[in-house]
C-alpha cells in the first residue's frame, strides 16, 4: 500500500507544535507507518494562511484532508484550540481523529489486516 502524505502545518507563534508532531508522529508509528515521513510546513503570512484554508497551529492533514476539520473558520495566524473526544479542551487534535484520517486513506495497520483477511477469504 501506498503511504498517506501527512503534513503538520504550524505558525511560529504558537508553541503546540513539538507536541503534536510527537503525538501525530506516535499515532504513525503504531499504525506501521514511518513517524519520519511527516512534512512539516510553516505558514509564515496571512495571505500564505489564507490560500492554504490554514484555520490554525496545529494543522494536521492526511492525503490533504484535516484530521479535525473546523468548517466556517476563517483563514489566519492563529492557535488552535481542539475539542478532544472525551470533552477536553487541547492545543492538539484528538490522537483517535488521526488515526482514524490514515485509516480513512485506506493505509495503517488496521488497514493492513483488512486487506490481508479480504486475500485469505479470496484463496
């Protein structure tokens, strides 16, 4: 299977950063994926944050798609703020809305096995 791209987009006035490229990167490494292959990109300007649909830092995409999308929120400079699936407010996305990105994109380990039971059924 190929692997997803998966970007973290940040500003530099927002100090989430380091943490969640630790969690996007553990969320990676135990669905079988290279924790390394994260392509981090800054987005230094307003205009820069506008053409990207950037809401925030920390943005996390998968194949282009937001882990966390937030609909209506306009472009900009910015800290995002997350609401966790058990109700906690974070700096980072929930690491559960990660993994389930990859899954969507049809790679990680849950992936892996499905396709490995599809082959077995099929033999």
């Amino acid at each position: 299977m190929t692997a997803p791209t998966v970007e973290l987009l940040w500003w530099e006035g927002c100090p989430s950063t380091d943490r969640a490229l630790a969690e996007l990167r553990d969320v990676l490494a135990a669905e079988g994926l290279d924790p390394d292959a994260v392509m981090v990109r800054e987005v230094a300007t307003e205009p820069a944050a506008e053409q990207e649909g950037f809401v925030g830092s920390p943005t996390i995409r998968v194949n282009g798609v937001e882990v966390a999308p937030a609909p209506g929120e306009p472009g900009g400079l910015t800290c995002r703020v997350y609401v966790r699936r058990d109700g906690a407010i974070s700096p980072t996305p929930d690491p559960e809305d990660i993994r389930e990105a990859i899954r969507r994109a049809g790679v990680g380990a849950q992936a892996d096995r499905r396709a490995r039971e599809r082959r077995t059924r099929i033999s």
